[in-house]
C-alpha cells in the first residue's frame, strides 16, 4: 500500500528525506501538490536519470531503471546527484525500512486472525450441518412412525 501511495496526500517533503520505491522504472506525480525530484537508479544503484522539478500532475519513467528515489525538489541539485553518481543506502537507518517491518508483523497478525475467524467460521458451520443433520434424522423418525 504505500508503494501505491507514495507522497500522495502530503504537502511537502522535506529536504533531507526521500523515498525510495523498489522495484520501479517509473512514478507520477497525479494528485500531488508539490514538485520533486526523482532520481533513476539501476540495479547496482547507479543513477540512469534525474528529473529536476518533477511538476504534479506529469508521469517520468527511465527503460531499465530498477528503482526511483523521490527527493524534495532542489535536492538532487544541491546533492549533486547525477547520471553516473552511485548511491548507498542504509536500511537500519530508514524510517520506512521500520515501518514496512512493522506493517509485515501487523500483516501477519492480521493472517492469523483471519485464519483463526476462518477456522471458527467453519467449525460453526459443521456444528450447524450436524444438528440440521440430527434434526432431519427426528423429523424423518417422528413421521415415520
């Protein structure tokens, strides 16, 4: 979900942040109230191409990119991040890299309790088809005889 939601909503990013969204060759700023810079990577995170200013409302795509990197706009410049820069980045220091681990543990939580509801759902409803059964058995008895 929040590779589908990306910035959207937001009214700013700030300088010093980012978002860096795996995998993506592409990204569009649709309903986004603010400009950005985005920042195409390859595979070995090598910079392919840089989009200054990106304005809302416009899409940006780069044929083999692997990743984008969104960055507040002005960022990439005053970083001097350019096709041929090579980026690092430090998973244990992303507040993403958190909440993506935070989210998978609610995800499973949430598949446990849905497995757990399903399980309950089922007995239930065996419970019921016996006692349907049984009352099917008397009523088949009691007109029987």
């Amino acid at each position: 979900m929040a590779r589908m939601r990306g910035l959207l909503g937001r009214s700013d990013l700030p300088q010093g942040e980012g978002i860096l969204l795996r995998p993506a060759g592409s990204i569009h700023t649709f309903f986004m109230r603010f400009p950005i810079d985005v920042v195409f990577l390859n595979e070995e995170d090598v910079v392919v191409k840089v989009v200054h200013r990106l304005a809302p409302w416009r899409a940006a795509g780069e044929k083999g990119a692997q990743s984008v990197l969104e960055l507040a706009a002005g960022e990439a410049e005053s970083r001097e991040i350019e096709v041929g820069s090579t980026l690092r980045f430090d998973p244990a220091a992303s507040r993403t890299h958190i909440a993506f681990r935070e989210a998978a543990q609610t995800m499973s939580e949430y598949v446990i309790v849905l497995f757990v509801i399903s399980a309950t759902i089922m007995a239930a409803l065996a419970f019921m088809s016996g006692v349907v059964g049984m009352l099917i058995q008397l009523a088949a008895d009691i007109l029987g005889s």
